[in-house]
C-alpha cells in the first residue's frame, strides 16, 4: 500500500477518534515529524512551556508491539496516548492528547507552574487553560486505548498500556519580553503614566493624552493568538490607573465608581485593535470631564463632604436638614457656605448632578425615560424633562436617541 493512501487512512482514523473522544489527535512520522493534527483548542498557552514531547514518544512506542499503548505524561502534567503502526514503507505514531487524569487543585497547578519556573505573568492564563482540559479516569483512557488498537491494528487485541514521563525543563532560562526590556525605558514609561495622571486630576484631557501619544506599549504576547483580548486588558488597567488620578482630585467615589463601570463596558465592547486611539482619547476626555464636573479640591471640609454625601444619595428624596446633620453643621449655614464655595444652591447642584448622571443612563442601556427618572431621583417626569431641557437643550428622548451607544 502506498504512502499517501495508508496516510489518508490514518488520517481518517484520527479525525474520528477526535471527533468521539474530543481529544486531539495527530500523525507522526518516524521523524517526530506532524503529518496531520486535529485542531480543537485555539489557546496556544500551554504549548507554550511544553516540553518537545513528541520525540519522546516516537522513541517510546517504536520500541513496543501493536497493542502496547503508550500513556505520556509531560512535564505540565498534561497526558497523552500514543500507538505506532508499522506500514511497509515506514512506522507512523498516532497521539491523542491532552488529557488530565483527575481534578487538580489549583494550589497543585501552582506547583507544577513554579516547578517549572513559568513566570508569574503566564501563570494566571495557563490556570485558565487547564480548566478546559478533558478529564479522563483511568478507566476511560483504557477504554479509549483499546479502542485506538482495534481501530489502527483492525484486529480485536487485548491494549496494554504502559507509562512514560517527562523530565522537567528549566523555563527559567526563558525570559519573557517585559523583563528583557532596559530598566531606562520602564522608568520612562512611569515618568509618562505619572504626568499624565497630573494631567488627567487637573481636568486637562488635551495634554494628557499628548503626553500619552509618547508612549508604545506591546503587551500582545501575554495572550498568545489573541491581540484583542491582550489590547483590551492592557486598558482595564489604565481605566484603574485613570480612577485613581481623579480620586487624588477629590471626585466624589459614587461617580468615580459609575464611570468606571461604564468605561469598562465599553472597553469589553472594542471589536478591532484598529480602535486603541480611540478608546485611549475617550478614556482620558471621560475623565479629565469628571474632574471638570466634579472636582472637589479647593472646597472645605464641610462642603466636600456635603457633596459627597449627595452624590451618595442622588436617587432618593434629598432635605437640607439629613446634609447638615451629616456634615455637623446647621442647615442655615451649611446652605450659605455651599453656594459661596460652588456658586450653586444645593437644589440647583443636586438637579445638575442628576442630569449628568441621567445623560450616563440614556446613552448606556435601553431602560424608558421614566425608569431613568426615577433612578436618578426625579419624582415626577414632567420636572424632569423641564430641567433636563435646560441643561441640555433637548428633550430626555431626543437625547437618548442621539447619543446611545451602538451595541
């Protein structure tokens, strides 16, 4: 039989022992070399930190008989079953695999990771990736070796499997980009990240994100195959880097803590890596905003935490008296400090707030002008539209309308 045709068989069988087992299973040649793989996992994680395995096998099963199953362990722990059959031209190696033989416990996969030397950066991805490996007891992997015998062999043998593991590789050779970077240019990028935090707390978007323009950042191979995800975890952590400059502003946690949340729906929401402008330029405007907004440097005591407390409180019925008694201070007086230090009654400052926070609503999600309303402290809708059109120009309808964000 020739090559080709008895390749195309074993090939065949592969594919159908994938396809029943939800393993993957590959051809080898005599090289170690892959002839046909079938692919079921996209993450390339653990292939990553894997030891060359294969050449092992190849050595392992050439030395055994036909219905002797070679059960491989390498040095992740991850296990594989491996068959050769001898054709007349060469012997071939069928290898099904990965596969866990029990649950392991995270503080064992921590172990076999630190065992390795995997640093610390990778570790949290191939902890996730062994959550999607197939368990099979030994029981079923028997079961499935014996069915990869009758099905490469065409004969009803009795399967015998034996046991081979992996020596443990030293990965701590391997350095990962980040730490081969010169100490100079970490430095620098912190210098940048920590201007540009001034910047965003003193409400300056402009030359924030000017500063930000100086800045390249590859974090790519943290996720291997998947730029997207890597690009939208490199900006959750700059919305967290941005929170923290407007908290240093005195802006209220309540509304440090919405934006927040909406800025990482919208990060989720990226769908090209072509958008990274515009998803850095829209988190530093977001928050150099709120500053603007809501900043309460400068103010006394008293007054910062008077507006802490209504922004805390926006959506439920507001009186003077409940502020002054938190801030311990008279309401009469209370009132006349707050509009000297913002320029505002407490009426008109509440109403603004609610708006601004009602705006959020409207462009975020699909609730009725009448839900938002009242959400955000508006007891009655005909108020409410009078109020918001005074500060925007437009009805609460119109405006949902303009500025919703495409799902």
């Amino acid at each position: 039989m020739e090559n080709s045709k008895v390749e195309d068989e074993l090939i065949e069988v592969c594919t159908s022992l994938g396809k029943v087992s939800g393993l993957e299973f590959s051809l080898l040649n005599s090289d170690a070399k892959t002839l046909f793989r079938l692919v079921l996992r996209k993450d390339t994680t653990l292939f990553k930190y894997r030891q060359q395995y294969k050449s092992d096998m190849v050595k392992s099963t050439f030395t055994r008989k036909a219905e002797e199953v070679l059960v491989y362990k390498d040095n992740l722990g991850l296990q594989y079953l491996a068959v050769s059959l001898f054709s007349e031209q060469q012997p071939y190696v069928v290898v099904g695999g990965p596969f866990l033989n029990a649950h392991v416990s995270k503080e064992e996969l921590l172990d076999l990771l630190e065992e390795n030397g995997i640093p610390m950066q990778d570790q949290k991805f191939l902890l996730e990736a062994y959550r999607t490996i197939k368990i099979l007891n030994q029981e079923e992997y028997q079961s499935l070796a014996k069915v990869m015998v009758w099905s490469l062999t065409k004969k009803n043998l009795d399967a015998k499997v034996y046991y081979h593991r992996s020596r443990i590789t030293d990965f701590k050779k391997i350095r990962p980009r980040e730490i081969e970077e010169s100490f100079t240019l970490i430095d620098e990028r912190y210098r940048i990240q920590n201007k540009m935090m001034y910047y965003v707390s003193i409400g300056d978007g402009e030359s924030a994100k000017k500063i930000m323009s100086k800045t390249v950042y590859d974090f790519s191979y943290r996720v291997p195959g998947d730029p997207l995800r890597a690009l939208k975890n490199l900006y959750l952590t700059f919305n967290t880097i941005l929170r923290i400059a407007v908290e240093r502003a005195g802006v209220p946690p309540i509304s440090i803590h919405q934006l927040s949340d909406n800025m990482a729906i919208y990060i989720e929401r990226m769908q090209s890596i072509e958008m990274v402008q515009e998803v850095s330029d829209r988190l530093i405007d977001e928050y150099a905003a709120l500053v603007q907004r809501m900043t309460t440097v400068g103010y006394s005591r008293h007054i910062q935490n008077a507006i802490h407390y209504l922004e805390a409180h926006l959506e439920e019925k507001i009186h003077l008296q409940d502020v002054a008694d938190y801030v311990h201070i008279s309401a009469s007086h209370l009132s006349r400090q707050f509009r000297k230090e913002t320029g505002l009654s407490m009426t008109a400052f509440i109403n603004k707030r609610r708006v601004d926070r009602a705006k959020a609503l409207l462009s975020e999600n699909q609730e009725s002008v009448t839900a938002i309303a009242l959400s955000c402290g508006f007891e009655n809708l005909n108020y409410f539209s009078k109020i918001f059109r005074e500060q925007t120009g437009m009805t609460p309808l119109n405006y949902q309308k303009q500025h919703k964000i495409q799902e």
